[in-house]
C-alpha cells in the first residue's frame, strides 16, 4: 500500500467522517478550484517529511484496513444477508 494523503471538501459530512478523525486533509468548498488545490499540495510538499503527514498516513491506513479490507466487508456483506433473512 502505498503512502497517501487524502485531500477531500471540507463539507460537514467529511469533516465528521474523515478530517476530524485526521485521516483527511480538508479544501474549503471555497478554494476547491485550481489555486486551492496547488495551495494545499505546495503545504504537504513542504512539510512532507513532518509527523503530522507520517500520522496522517498511517492513521488512514489503519482505517481503512480496519474499515475496507476486503475480509471484513465480506463479513459485512454476509451480515446484512443474514439480517435480510431474518427479515
């Protein structure tokens, strides 16, 4: 896996889900234009040896193995038949 940075719309969805948690950075909806997006790369490639991306990344990518790995949403998968059979 590869060592990323997510950077998504600061909307209150994905703030609740992914920037609050520091797994995400966040773009105002207001600078989600070009310049916005040069801004926010320009910052991490500036800073891209610091602790704040190295926890970033590894935050993301502990939940998205806990979250997305595909044996657990086969689990879950499997799960939500079981409830529809229930049903």
């Amino acid at each position: 896996m590869q060592n990323r940075i997510p950077i998504v719309t600061a909307t209150p969805a994905l703030k609740d889900l992914y920037i609050d948690k520091g797994i995400a950075l966040g773009i105002d909806q207001e600078k989600r234009n070009g310049k916005g997006i040069a801004e926010t790369l320009n910052e991490i490639l500036k800073k891209d040896k610091s602790e704040k991306y190295d926890n970033l990344i590894k935050k993301g990518k502990d939940y998205v193995k806990k979250n997305y790995s595909f044996d657990n949403m086969i689990k879950k998968q499997i799960e939500n038949y079981k409830n529809i059979l229930k049903s």
